[in-house]
C-alpha cells in the first residue's frame, strides 16, 4: 500500500471516536441536560470543543501514520496497535458513558484509564518513533483537562 494511503487510514481510523461521538455530543433533550449541569469556570465554549478534537484526532492520526510507515518490524508494532485502538475505544466509552447515559462518575473512571493508557501509549510509541510519541502528548493534555472538567461536573452535580 502507498504511504498516501496509509496516512488516509490512519486519519479515518483515528476519527472513528469523534464520528462516533457526534451521535451522542450535547444536541436536543442531552443539551437541556448538560447546559443544566455546574460547570467549571474554565469549561470552553462549545465550538472550542470542536476544534480542539479535530486537533486533536489529526494529531493521533499522524502519531499512528509514523507507527505504521515506520520500518520496524510488524511484530514491534502489535502492542502499540493494541494500545491505540484500546484508547481509541475508551475515548468513544467516554462519550458514551458522559453525554449519552449520563453517567458522569463512571465517565470520571473511563477518562483516568484513558489517561494512563494514553501516557503508556505514548511512552511505547516512543521506542519506535519519538514524533509519533510527541503528536500524543497535547492529546493526554486535553485528557488532564478534561479529568479536571468531568471532577468538577461530577463534584457539583
């Protein structure tokens, strides 16, 4: 396969998340129900959050392009594949479990074992190529961000 066609794979791939997110995200009677909740001062503006993942899933897209062009042998790059697709469906869980049961606590405990495998991802993708390992970092930073968001919503509702 060209490598153009392993960048394109690898974007789709890494936005599967969010299009699956979309089914879920703030809209209709789960907006009445989020714009209800107390939230941190510091919660952005919706269209940020738009932003901010499009960011965010081009960045693990390149980070999984460079794994998977990277000429070490496929047998090195099992576990990394099986870190991000672990995280990938924990990053969907998380919608799921926020915004479409409502279940704020347990999106709370998603996101920590997001954030871990994520961190653990990262430092794994490093043993094969240090850029894919730098393109996760934002991503794990938003994740932090997003812990201290979902805290305070689980904290004051």
């Amino acid at each position: 396969m060209k490598k153009w066609m392993w960048f394109v794979l690898a974007m789709v791939i890494s936005f599967l998340p969010g299009i699956f997110g979309v089914f879920f995200t703030p809209h209709g009677d789960s907006d009445l129900w989020y714009s209800s909740l107390i939230r941190a001062d510091l919660t952005p503006p919706g269209w940020l959050f738009s932003v901010a993942w499009t960011l965010w899933y081009i960045l693990l897209g390149v980070a999984l392009y460079l794994i998977i062009v990277n000429k070490k042998p496929a047998k090195e790059k099992c576990y990394p594949y099986i870190l991000f697709v672990t995280q990938m469906v924990l990053n969907a869980g998380w919608t799921y479990m926020f915004f479409g049961a409502h279940l704020t606590g347990f999106a709370l405990l998603v996101l920590l074992v997001l954030i871990i495998t994520s961190a653990w991802m990262a430092r794994v993708f490093h043993t094969i190529d240090k850029w894919a390992a730098y393109c996760v970092i934002p991503y794990i930073l938003w994740m932090l961000f997003a812990f201290y968001l979902n805290s305070y919503i689980v904290l004051m509702n």
